[in-house]
C-alpha cells in the first residue's frame, strides 16, 4: 500500500514539473512515467487519462488554496478594512508561486473553456473566495466598518477582480517586488471609499 501512494505521488509531482516545464499539451503519458520512474501500467492504475490527472491536480491546488484560507484566523470582530489589508500578506506563498505557476495556469484556463468537467473546478475557488469576501463585507456592514450601501457582492467580484489582477501582474513582472505589500497597498486606495464611520 505504501508503494502505492507513493507512486501515485511521484506521478502527480511529475506531471505538474512538466506541465509547467513544457505544457500539457506537449507532455505525454510516457514522459510523465519516465520522469516518475514508474511503469504506464502504474500510471493507468491512478489515472485513467492524462485529463484526469490534470484534473487531480487541478483539484489539490484548488483544496489547498481553500484550505489555506480556512486554517487562517480571520478576526471578524476587528475593523474589517484591516483584515482585507492583511489578507495579502497571508497569501505571499501565492505570489511566490504564480511566476513559476503561471504557464500551467494559463494551460488550465484553456483546458477548462472547452471542457466542462475542468470547468466545474476552476469554478470552485472562484465561488468560494466570492462567497468568502461577502462574509467579510457583511460582517463590515454590520459594525459600521463599510458602508451600508455597498453591494456586497458586487464588491466581493471587485476584490477577486483586484487579487486576481495582481497575482496576474506578479507573472509578468518577476522582479524582486514585495506583492503583498503591493497588493495591501492597492486595497488600502480601493476601500477608502467604501469605509463607514471608523
């Protein structure tokens, strides 16, 4: 059983290096198994095609992602503009990865335009953190914090919108900037206006 796991491991370790070394459209079965080490039989007993493995993938990324915000305190009853300031400097790990990640992201938006099993899952986090960031606005509303008038689900896209906009930005450019402190910064300008009485 341990060997196992372990090979199911290696395959999807080596399937995301070479997605983003090469692509997916570029990496087969076969280099997915010579990179792992590990016969096509091993392959086609975890995954029934490249496409699932993909998915696998895909699925981790997106459940580690919510996980990651699930296991970080958010101290609802603090102002909650502040929580939306700091919530960049808990995800430095996102702006760390994005450059390297970026290509294969690019190859799953892709994929999951013409497929609506890959769909399904892209849809996932964006529906969560929609969803999340309304709970936070709510709650702001509630203390007086944001303003009453606010939609919060408008306002809960606008700031996917922005994250998105700046982990996008962080691909392009890979210097050596500090995108969380960026990206608190841009928030800072963009919730000015929707503040209630401090």
């Amino acid at each position: 059983m341990e060997n196992k796991l372990s090979s199911r491991d290696n395959l999807l370790e080596s399937a995301a290096t070479l997605f983003l070394e090469k692509g997916y459209d570029a990496t087969s079965v076969n280099d997915i198994c010579k990179h792992a080490g590990v016969s096509k039989g091993s392959f086609y007993y975890y995954f029934e095609t490249k496409q699932v493995l993909f998915l696998t993938l895909i699925e981790k990324w997106a459940n580690d992602l919510m996980q990651t915000v699930l296991s970080k305190s958010i101290p609802m009853k603090s102002n909650l503009k502040e929580v939306l300031l700091n919530l960049p400097y808990q995800f430095a790990s996102a702006f760390e990865a994005i450059p390297k990640g970026f290509p294969m992201l690019v190859d799953f938006w892709r994929q999951s335009m013409a497929d609506p099993a890959i769909w399904k899952i892209a849809i996932e986090p964006y529906r969560y953190f929609i969803g999340f960031f309304i709970r936070i606005i709510d709650t702001g509303k509630s203390d007086g914090s944001i303003r009453k008038d606010i939609e919060s689900e408008v306002m809960a896209k606008l700031l996917v919108a922005v994250a998105m906009g700046y982990l996008l930005e962080a691909a392009y450019d890979q210097e050596k900037a500090d995108w969380p402190a960026i990206t608190s910064e841009g928030l800072k300008i963009l919730l000015e206006g929707i503040g209630g009485k401090e």
